[in-house]
C-alpha cells in the first residue's frame, strides 16, 4: 500500500528525525511516514498540492537533477502544473482600486515614467496594462534589488532588454546603487520637454516622472535614496504606500510616488507564486506552507542553489522527497511539528539570502 505525498506516489517510508537535545536524553526517532502527515495535520493545514496530469504530463517534481542553463522553460512547465491544483492567490486591496483611476490621470502629465520591478522576477512583476496606461510615453526600468541576484543573472537580464531596445538600469533603492545613473537618464530622456518650452517663450519647469510598479518592488526606497532623505514611507512589506505623493528632486525633477498596482485578477498563477515567495503581495492572499513547499521544489533545481545548499541550512536530506514533506520534516525537527513556521523559516531564509542570491526567473529564449 502506497501513501500519496504531494501527488507522489511511494511505498510506505521511515523518516529518522534528529530531535533537539532534552535533559533525559539525545535520540535519533524514527518516524513512519503515517506519524509524519498525522503530527504536521496537528498544526496546520493538510497538504493541498497534487500532481495534475493533462494530456499524459506527468511533472517530475524533483530528483536528483539540476536545471541547466537551458532548461527554464521546463522549470516553468512544470511550475505550472504545481500550481493547478492549489487555492488561486489573489490580492486587490482597496486603495489599489482607489488610487488606480488617480493614477492614470496623473501619468497624462508625465514626461517619463519609471517603472521599478523586482530583479529576481522582472516578468512577474509586469502589469498586464502598463503598455496600455503608458502609450508611446518615455519609459526608463528599473529593476530594483540588484544585490538579490548573481551576476549572471543580471547579464542575462540586461542584454535581453538591450536586445528589446529598452532603457533598464539595475539599482538598490536600499543601499543607493543606480540612482545617480537613473536620475541622469530620466533628465536626459525629458529634456525635449523644456526645448519645446524655450522655444515658446516659456521658463523651463522640472521634469515629471512618475514611478509606478508592483507592490514592495523598492518604489518609495528608491524615491528616498535619489532625494537623500526619507520623504516617502517604507517598509520591506508590500501595501505601505497608499496614495499618490508629488516630491521635488532639486530644481529639475519631480518624482511622484505611488502605491503598489496590481491588476484586479491575477491570471498567470505561476506569476503569482513568485510574488508570493519574494513578498511582493500581500501575505493574506497565499498559504504560506504551499508557497514554501514549491519554493523548495524550484531551488532544488536551480544549479547555484540544488538539493546541498538546503541540507547544508537546516541538516535535513532533501533527496527524493519533495517540498510538502521537507517542511513537514523541517518543522518536526525545529518547530514542535508547527508547518507554518517551518515554511515561514524557508520563505525568510530564501528572501535574506541564505540560500545565495539568485533570480527565480531567467528571459524567455
């Protein structure tokens, strides 16, 4: 008889556990697979991702094989499949619905418009409408948190936008990096504009621009680092920022601050995922255990990352078993069998770099 483990199909297993030392004793407990699902259903929810197989596709959710360079594209297919099943992550809060009309209006008035994403998922953290918002209007991006990733993802990623003909520069809106260059370009880029006016008789004005992006991608950081003070809130937490805010950068820039846009209904749930995993939407809108458990899934098949940097973190073999059962593993082991702080644990980790810094996306071929 088989147990079926996050739509695997195995034969009954035994888990050895390294429990913490007590006063009475320090014991390696072995645990049967049946004690490991009952003890983490204890504290959490019971496991809901499966394997969905449409049209013969079975997914390989992972073994001992990295992804190559090359193999992104599969990494992708078979997130989606891991995907399907689980409960659709949603997050629209009120103020995004409020200010999103707002915001067209002012982006009329922009003489460019800068749009942040999150370099460790620059696709995710595309609006679906921003080209229709933004029409033939002057556009720098920005993909903010630089330090998040290798350098040859940022290679990647900057020739695939050099090859597009778009104008990104990598910045940290925390540490100040690529703001000096992205003030120059986005003065540059407007200059017509007090050309124009000369050549009415008209005093030149500041340039307008206006940043706009997904939520927690570095907006209002970025507006503070080219200000060199904190003129905006923020916080490494997204929904902050809840309305439009006009600030002057000296004499020749004027930068509006918005709050994170998302659209209504996310559609691509892969996308989602990754926003979930890098924080970039709202905690309430995901569960925590599925987002870490597929978070797992996706580093062991990263080549910079794999089955060792995860054992070396939390001294648990990941080999042949999947996300859902090493965070339950995980949790047995640090946190009374508590799957929610287990998964926390790998989210947090993930998003301080302990596993490296690596992207979860690489540019379409």
């Amino acid at each position: 008889m088989g147990v079926q483990i996050l739509g695997l199909w195995s034969p009954n297993y035994t888990v050895c556990v390294h429990l913490p030392e007590t006063r009475s004793s320090n014991r390696v407990h072995s645990v049967t697979s049946a004690q490991l699902s009952t003890t983490a259903s204890l504290s959490s929810q019971p496991p809901t991702i499966q394997v969905v197989n449409i049209g013969g596709k079975t997914p390989t959710l992972y073994g001992n094989a990295t992804l190559d360079e090359t193999d992104w594209v599969g990494l992708e297919t078979d997130l989606y499949y891991w995907t399907k099943p689980l409960r659709p992550v949603q997050w629209y809060p009120g103020h995004i619905a409020k200010t999103e009309k707002e915001l067209k209006e002012q982006l009329k008035l922009m003489d460019v418009v800068i749009e942040v994403r999150d370099a460790r998922i620059p696709l995710s953290t595309t609006h679906p409408q921003m080209d229709s918002w933004l029409g033939n209007r002057k556009r720098i991006l920005v993909l903010n948190r630089e330090d998040m990733i290798s350098k040859a993802d940022r290679n990647a990623w900057a020739n695939y936008f050099a090859t597009q003909g778009i104008k990104a520069v990598f910045a940290n809106g925390q540490f100040g990096m690529g703001t000096v260059k992205l003030s120059r370009l986005a003065k540059a880029l407007a200059a017509s504009v007090n050309v124009k006016r000369r050549a009415k008789g008209l005093l030149p004005r500041p340039v307008r621009a206006g940043v706009v992006g997904y939520p927690n991608v570095g907006k209002s950081s970025l507006i503070n680092r080219l200000l060199k003070r904190r003129m905006c809130e923020a916080a490494s937490r997204p929904g902050v920022t809840r309305e439009l805010k006009w600030v002057r950068f000296g004499n020749e820039l004027e930068l509006l601050d918005s709050p994170g846009m998302l659209p209504m209904r996310i559609n691509d749930q892969s996308a989602a995922i990754k926003l979930a995993i890098c924080d970039d939407i709202g905690e309430r809108s995901y569960d925590v255990a599925d987002v870490a458990a597929i978070l797992v899934q996706m580093l062991t098949r990263i080549p910079s990352v794999g089955l060792e940097a995860l054992h070396r973190r939390y001294k648990i073999d990941v080999d042949g078993y999947n996300g859902r059962i090493f965070i339950q593993k995980l949790a047995i082991q640090l946190f009374n069998g508590d799957t929610h702080q287990a998964a926390f644990r790998i989210l947090t980790d993930f998003r301080k770099g302990k596993f490296g810094w690596v992207a979860l996306e690489r540019p379409p071929r």
